[in-house]
C-alpha cells in the first residue's frame, strides 16, 4: 500500500482535492438558486464539465501508475528450435512469435527473457520471474505452477533411415536400438515398454547424425523440432516413420496462485486465436518443416505393390521378346544346317542367351516370390491387403510356369534337355495331379474321373518331374475347354516285356489278384452323381506277372478324354507345332501354344508319343505311352507332409550362415526367412568379401550365388575348399540356372548341394538340416510325440508356469493378448522358449488358433489364486 501511495505526488493529491471541492460548492449554489431556472441549467452544465475534467485526471493518474509498475517476466527455453532458438543474435521461433502476440493483448507491460530451462524454473518459483513460455503440464508439474490454455500441440514421432522398412509404431520397436533425450516426454513413452532398448543422445543433431551412421535403428523425438533440424543441418536420408506414436500439448506455466496473471494470459490466448493472428503464425512456419513420406502403413503397401506390378509387367515383356528371339534363331538354325561349325557356334551362343535370360528373369522372381510369402504371413497386412497379395503370387506363379515353358522349349531345341530319371511312387503323383483339378472341377460342376489298372506297378523309375508335367498340361486343357460333363484319366499297362523276350503279354488276358495296395484316394466313394467332383476306380487285375530278374522294361499307356468343345480336323495336323494354338484356345485368350509342343517332346524322350483324337461338340482324346522300368518299394522315398517352421528347437547351437549374392533382394529375402528363426547371418556381396568374411567369421554354412561381380561363387567356393578349414563348411549353391546339367558343374566346383531359384522356403529348411542337423518346431507339431505331445503342452499351461515368468514378462504376455498382437506376442514366445519349451509351445498353439481368450484365462487365474493365499 506504501508504495503505492509513494506513485501520487502531494501535488496531484491537492488537485484532485480541489477539484472535488470546488465540484461540490457549485452544486450547492445551483440549488441555493433554485428560482433562477437559467443560473441552475449553467450550473449543471458546468458541474458537468467539471466531473468530466475530474474524471480524466483520476484516469491519468491511473494510467501512470500502471505504467509506474515493474513490467511482467517472462522466460523460455533458449535452445529448443524452431520453438524458441537464436537466429543471428536474436530470438526466434512459434513461441517467440505467439508470445510478442499476446504482449501486445496484455495491458502490463511484459518483456521476455530465453535462458537455460532449469535455471528459468528456479527463478519463477522464487519469485523472480513471472511466467515460464511452453512447458507441458506434467502429474508433477501441477503442484508447482497453474498452466494456461493450450499454446502449442507437440506430436513425438519415429525418425527412421529412409531405405528402413518394417517401422511404423512403437511396438515395432521391440528389440531395436532407439536414441532419445534424456529429459522430457519421448524417453517417458519409451521406458513404458521393456523391450526396447534406449540409448541417450546429447541432443537431435548428435542423434540423426548416429542414425544416418547406422548406430541406432531409431530416433524419437517432437516433430517440429525433429523436422526443423534435419533442414537446418542439411541431413539427407531421414524419414518419419508412420504417424504420431503420442501427442502433448504445451501451455504457459505460472507460480501457483497467481490467478488474476493467468486469467489475463488466457484472454489474451482467446484473443489471438480468434482474430487469426494464431493461425498466421503456424502457417509462416510451415515452410520449416521437411516434408517426408509419412503416408499410412496401407498406402505404402498399395505403392509397393504397384511396383511389383510394374516389374512383372516389364518381366512378360521380356518374355515375349525371348519368345521371338527363340523364333528367330530357329529359323537361322534351319538355314544353316548344313554348315556344322556355324550351327555349333549359334547352339552355344543360345546356350549362353539363356542362361544369362534365366538368371535375370528367375532373380527377380525369387525375390517377388518369397517377400510375397512372407507378407502372407504377416499379422499386420490387413485382411483387404491379403488378395492383392494373393493376385500378385498367382501373378507371379504364371509368369514363373510362362518363363518355364519358354525355357523347356528353347532347351529342347537346343538339345540341352535330358532325362532325370529315378525310382518314385506312381499312385502319389496320380492323387497329387487329381487334387490339383479336384477343386476346378467342382467350380465348373464337372465330373473328374481318375482309372487306373490293378497291373499298373505302383513304383515305376522313369523321369517324375516331365510325366508330372505331361499330365498336369493334358488335364488343364480337358478341363479348361469342358463346360459340361467330365473329364477322365485312364492309365493301364499295354505290354510288359522280360529281357530274355520270352514272355510279351500286350493288354494281357490272364487273371490273376496282384495283390497290390490301392491308390489312397481308392477309399472314396464311387457314385453316378455328376455334382461329385472326382471319382478314383480301380479295373481287375488282367496281368498274371512272375517275379522276375534282371532289366524289364513296362510300357503304361495314359489316356485323358474329355466332353468338351473339340477340335475341327483341319486343325489336328498343326496341333503340336511350337505357339500353335486352336480357334477355341485363341478365343480363350489364355496359353502360349507352348504345352502340348513340350509334352510330345517330353513323352517322346520318355520313349513314346502322344496322338489325338477329336470331334467338334462331343469332345476330346489324348493318349500317350511311355516306357517305365518297375522299382522297389524300398528304393522310394517316403513324401513328407510339409510344415511351415516356425522356431528352431531348443538347445541347439547358434548356427552361423554367410549368404553371398550380388543382389540385394536376394539377401534381405534370406534374412527375413532365417534371422527371425534364431541365425546368426552375415552378407557379402560378392565372392572375394565372401571368402574375406569366411575366413573371419568361419560360418557353419554359406548360401553361395554362383554368378557375382568380382569373383564369382564357382571361384570363391575353390578357394574355400581348397583348405582344410573350408571343409568343415557346407557350401550351398544359390543359383538362377535353367540348366539341370548346371548341378553336376557346381558340385564338381566342390559345393555341398544345389538350390534353383526361385526357392520355397521349404526346400530352404531341408537343406539346413541336411548339412547342418537343424531341428525345428513346426506349426502343426502333431508328428513329435503324438501319444502324449497335446497332454504335455497341455500341462505345462497352468498359472503356476505363469508366475514363475519375470514380472515384465508376464505383464507384456497379458497386454500383448489382450490387445490381440500377433506380432508382439510372437516376439515375446521367443523369451517364454528360452525359459520353459513346453510352455511356449502351449501358448504358440493357442496363438495359431486365435484362442487369445483361453491366454487371458490362464492370466485372470493366476490372478485368483493369489488373491485366494
């Protein structure tokens, strides 16, 4: 009160005074004259003026000393850009901007100070400083200052490298190195989840800088200050990784109590976003930010798969121009016949074609393939994302079976094509063909009709692969051009001959039982029903065959006949010429007019030929015989169900494994199909740096890519060989060859086993364990144990294997199944294996099953029972 009575000087005072009594005189007078009505109107009139004139004094007067107090403090943070930041000696920024607004809306005079944050609280709870500019009003905050409205919204985000996939939210940083500041909100989020591992950075700069080196894998940070830096400092290859993993927003703090400060500080808020002056701001600070691709998750996969598209499109432009580059040298070919070093040369020069055609086109292939597979299995592709998915593999499946076909016939031509013939199951290739037409069949609600004859030797030796082909072409025509009715195969054994020639039985007469077991597919049902998709007989046996010995040879007659659509005879003659297609088939627009020129080639190499016989509107025969030599039982390889892996078992070492390919896709292929399965992986591009790290690293196996810049696999593979370290490493090549043959020279060169692209990851994980005794989970383990492998993994899910897991174990267990993640839980399985098997296996299968509930149970039990102690 003293001081301020101290602003009015005693000479005010005595003014003031004296107008109030010469105001009060007057009015006295005026109604002392109260019969002069004139005298009384100027009196009021100037008693008027007079409060008027007192008024203004009073308000003068009150003015200086508003402007007489000590102007209001204000303090921010000096190194927080582009919020507050010193640009050329002078402060700079949103919030800079933002406060000079709301001074110029406050009626006390304000002036601001940008200093170090913690030295700036200190002065605002002593008293000595009024106000704190953008602070965020924490649990703890609060019970130190009171905040005003919002003054500027914070959105923490992931900075990822921008070649990075596979980062779009923070679950997805588990097992990832992420750099944070050691103060503020971002290292909060962070610490919430215990998997991720935190690394302190001294500041953004110092943090993009060991993201760009590859140090971190991530680094989070606010995205105005994040944005701003990396233009600022000019640093490339930076990008924000999917949206906001979190928002705050930040307000002006003052010292609790201060009420009549902060309600002048909103009004002055309200006011300059009212009038726009608040926008304007934002929107001059715009420009600051760099603008990143930060498009959501499934705009990103739609860009991802039009771009496969695009390379499938450019890949079946390849092949058209090697179909008519195969054209074109047939024809050279049939010009120079006579000139035997000229065609010997152009035979090797095609030779060479494709094999060069067959890696570049199989490469890519292997690489569209396998990531597709992968993204089929992946629980974060959404359920309208799967049949694009499905599009692109059938996509890129045909495009695979075109390039085949192409290859066949030019390897054909050039006389590179040979048989590879062994002992197999002839029944199992049958059933495999019925149940690849089992399902088409049915769409189209034809009959499909599978005969075989008892004396039809189940294990026959012959070339598997070119017979499988033969049949699959031959049914895939009946059916594709049958609209209604059936489509039958019919194989029995023509004429079985013994090497001393002395018996010949052609469609033998004599009876007799072989007593051999039947197809699998014999236990069906036989009906008349036409709904019935496919129907398996067996004819009496009508062979009476001796035991024999020494070489026979048996030649098994096919016949496929179908009620489709027919052929007019003036096209039979021209039927298996090379792109020779029917009217009927170029109406379909589907086919190269490749398959049947490929499957006489194949049943001629087979020692038969294949003939036909049609009629326009009833239908359609193909026949062909091969000669086949019968097999023992005990020769043939039993056919494993296949299994998807999904963990290595435990106790096992750490397997280590080079992959060596000049491509990139190739090895980032390899590492998403074995890294998450527990491998030790290492890279090289080419084979010197494979024989570098070989010899440094020393791996249990390399995946060897026979054709790289440098020095090439067949090289590399010499020298590792050649020592007696090298040995003990199993070397597998990795190859893009159209060339059987090409098996022979690469286990000649001294690798362990051959592998063509592109590969499934089955055959993937049969050679790992051939070479290295790997053993897996599978994810249907049925086969392990199966009189009591379900009771154990039943067992082993009590509440009790739940609590003897870490606390922060179990806690993200619970979360991860209560938020339905898939992803997280499968990371977290890993963790459960180490400590219990078969708890993890127990809780794998529930997983696979989607039984997220029966999880939360075992939880909410556990639960219970310690409430119950």
């Amino acid at each position: 009160m003293k001081k301020r009575l101290g602003n009015f000087s005693l000479a005010k005072m005595a003014g003031m005074l004296f107008l109030f009594s010469v105001c009060f005189m007057r009015l006295m007078a005026a109604f002392a004259s109260s019969g002069d009505v004139d005298t009384g109107e100027k009196t009021g009139i100037e008693m008027s003026h007079l409060f008027k004139l007192a008024y203004s004094r009073l308000s003068a007067s009150a003015e200086e000393y508003d402007s007489a107090k000590p102007p209001l403090l204000f303090l921010g943070n000096h190194t927080l850009p582009p919020m507050i930041y010193f640009e050329k000696n002078k402060p700079a920024g949103i919030v800079v901007d933002i406060a000079e607004a709301i001074k110029e809306r406050m009626t006390r005079p304000v002036r601001f100070r940008y200093m170090d944050w913690t030295e700036a609280q200190r002065l605002v709870l002593a008293g000595k400083a009024d106000a704190l500019l953008q602070i965020n009003a924490t649990k703890e905050r609060r019970k130190l200052y009171d905040f005003s409205a919002p003054l500027l919204e914070s959105e923490f985000s992931i900075f990822i490298s921008a070649g990075r996939d596979g980062i779009y939210d923070i679950a997805s940083l588990r097992r990832l190195t992420v750099g944070v500041e050691e103060k503020g909100l971002p290292i909060n989020i962070l610490k919430r989840d215990p998997l991720i591992k935190t690394v302190i950075i001294p500041d953004i700069v110092r943090g993009f800088h060991l993201l760009a080196d590859g140090a971190v894998d991530a680094v989070v940070a606010d995205r105005w200050v994040g944005s701003f830096v990396l233009a600022e400092n000019n640093i490339r290859g930076i990008r924000i990784a999917g949206e906001a993993i979190e928002k705050s927003d930040s307000a002006i703090a003052v010292r609790k109590g201060n009420t009549e400060l902060l309600t002048e500080i909103n009004r002055a808020l309200a006011e300059i976003r009212g009038d726009g002056t608040y926008t304007k701001i934002l929107a001059k600070w715009q420009h600051a930010e760099v603008i990143f691709q930060t498009r959501k998750q499934y705009l990103k996969q739609k860009f991802i798969l039009a771009a496969i598209l695009c390379v499938l499109i450019i890949m079946l432009i390849l092949s058209l121009f090697l179909l008519n580059e195969i054209r074109k040298r047939k024809k050279a070919a049939e010009q120079a016949r006579n000139m035997a070093i000229r065609a010997e040369k152009a035979s090797a020069y095609k030779s060479e074609f494709l094999a060069n055609m067959s890696h570049e086109l199989r490469t890519p292939l292997n690489a569209i393939l396998g990531f597709a597979r992968i993204m089929d299995r992946s629980g974060a592709i959404p359920p309208e994302e799967k049949e694009n998915l499905a599009i692109i593999r059938r996509s890129g499946e045909n495009l695979l079976n075109l390039i085949n076909d192409v290859l066949d016939m030019s390897k054909i031509e050039a006389g590179r094509t040979v048989l590879s013939e062994k002992d197999f199951d002839l029944y199992r290739v049958l059933d495999d063909v019925e149940s690849i037409f089992c399902l088409k069949a049915e769409e189209k609600g034809l009959q499909l009709v599978f005969e075989c004859d008892a004396d039809v030797p189940q294990h026959i030796r012959t070339d598997e692969g070119k017979l499988r082909q033969v049949l699959v072409n031959l049914l895939g025509n009946a059916l594709k051009f049958t609209n209604e009715g059936s489509c039958r195969l019919t194989v029995d054994s023509c004429r079985l001959t013994v090497d001393s020639g002395r018996l010949t039985v052609d469609s033998g007469r004599l009876t007799v039982d072989s007593g051999r077991p039947s197809l699998a597919s014999d236990n069906k049902p036989e009906t008349t029903d036409d709904r019935k998709p496919s129907t398996v007989n067996r004819k009496p046996s009508t062979v009476n065959r001796k035991p024999e010995t020494g070489n026979r040879q048996l030649t098994i007659r096919f016949e496929v006949e179908d009620t489709g659509e027919g052929i007019a005879p003036d096209e039979l003659d021209s039927l298996f010429d090379v792109f020779a297609q029917t009217e009927t088939g170029r109406k379909s627009q589907e086919g190269t007019g490749l398959g049947l020129a490929i499957s006489r080639k194949f049943v001629q190499m087979m020692g038969g030929d294949i003939t036909v016989e049609s009629e326009v509107g009833k239908g359609t025969l193909f026949r062909f015989e091969i000669r086949v030599e019968p097999a023992e039982d005990a020769e043939i390889e039993t056919a494993r169900p296949k299994r998807r892996v999904i963990a290595l078992e435990p106790g096992q070492p750490r397997y280590r494994i080079l992959v060596a390919d000049d491509r990139e896709s190739n090895r980032l292929l390899m590492m998403r199909l074995l890294v998450p399965l527990g491998f030790d992986l290492r890279e090289a591009e080419n084979g010197k740096d494979a024989v570098e790290i070989w010899e440094e690293w020393e791996p249990h196996l390399i995946c060897m890519d026979m054709r790289m810049p440098v020095t090439d696999g067949y090289e590399a593979t010499k020298r590792i060989k050649g020592t007696t370290k090298g040995q003990a490493t199993a070397i597998i090549a990795v190859t893009a060859s159209a060339f059987e043959e090409e098996r022979a020279v690469v286990l000649s060169a001294g690798c362990d086993d051959f592998v063509r692209k592109p590969f499934r990851e089955s055959e993937m994980f049969d050679v790992l364990h051939r070479h290295l005794g790997v053993r897996y989970v599978y994810e249907e383990d049925e086969g392990r144990d199966a009189g009591n492998g379900e009771q154990d993994m039943t067992d082993a899910l009590t509440p009790a294997a739940i609590a003897a897991l870490p606390a922060a174990l179990r806690n993200a267990l619970e979360d991860a199944a209560a938020r339905i993640d898939m992803e997280m839980m499968d990371g977290l399985l890993d963790e459960v294996r180490s400590r219990n098997a078969s708890l993890a296996r127990g809780l794998a299968a529930l997983v696979g099953d989607f039984r997220y509930d029966k999880i939360l149970a075992l939880f909410q039990k556990r639960g219970k029972e310690n409430k119950d102690v």
